[in-house]
C-alpha cells in the first residue's frame, strides 16, 4: 500500500485527538516521519490544540495512576519521578519535579528517609 501524500486539515486533526498526545503515535497513525507529523501541528493550529489537550489528558491519567499506586502503600520514587518527569503536557507546570531514574538505590534510599523524616 503506497504512502498518502497529502492529508486534509481533518485527517490531521483525527489523528492528533487519536494520538494521546503522543507525536510517534500521531505519525504513525498518519503513515509519517516524526518530523512530518510535527510539521502538521505546526501548520494547523486547531491540530496542535488538540494535541496538546490529548496530552495534557494523559499526564492527568499517569497522574492519576501514580496516585493510586502511592495510596496503595507501594511508593517507588524512581518510577515515579520518572514519569512526572518525562510525561509533560506542553504547557509545562512541573518544571521543578527532579528525576530519580538514574540515581543509585543507595542514594535514592538516602533521599526517601530524609523526605519520610520532613513529613
């Protein structure tokens, strides 16, 4: 099946409600390169709104997630820290969260006592 070359205004905008705000997903859904798909948002305003609205839908859902996970009594800050750190809706309100994936046990179990200690 040969790639299609050209898509509507409204294909775009299908595949960036579809996308979860993921730009791989997106170009994949339209059959493009990473960089085409990005071209489309860029060209369409109204594509690029729903886009950014699909991810901001899907850090609500990590978030959500993480949540019951914590409550749950199984509280893993580099899975955490982790996700919040690297899911980011593009209207970015959690610049200062810190990333713990790539921090030793040792160091990470250092850091979890002192934060139990300041609750």
């Amino acid at each position: 099946m040969k790639r299609k070359l050209n898509y509507t205004k409204e294909e775009i905008i299908n595949a960036a409600r579809k996308s979860n705000g993921i730009l791989s997903n997106m170009a994949t859904i339209l059959g493009v390169t990473y960089v085409t798909a990005r071209r489309y948002l860029d060209k369409y305003t109204e594509a690029r709104d729903i886009f950014n609205t699909e991810r901001i839908k899907l850090r609500g859902k990590a978030e959500s997630l993480l949540a019951e996970k914590l409550n749950s009594g199984t509280f893993d800050l580099k899975t955490i820290s982790y996700v919040l750190a690297h899911i980011k809706p593009y209207h970015d309100y959690y610049d200062d969260i810190e990333d713990f994936s790539n921090v030793s046990d040792e160091e990470l179990e250092e850091y979890e006592q002192i934060e139990r200690n300041n609750l």
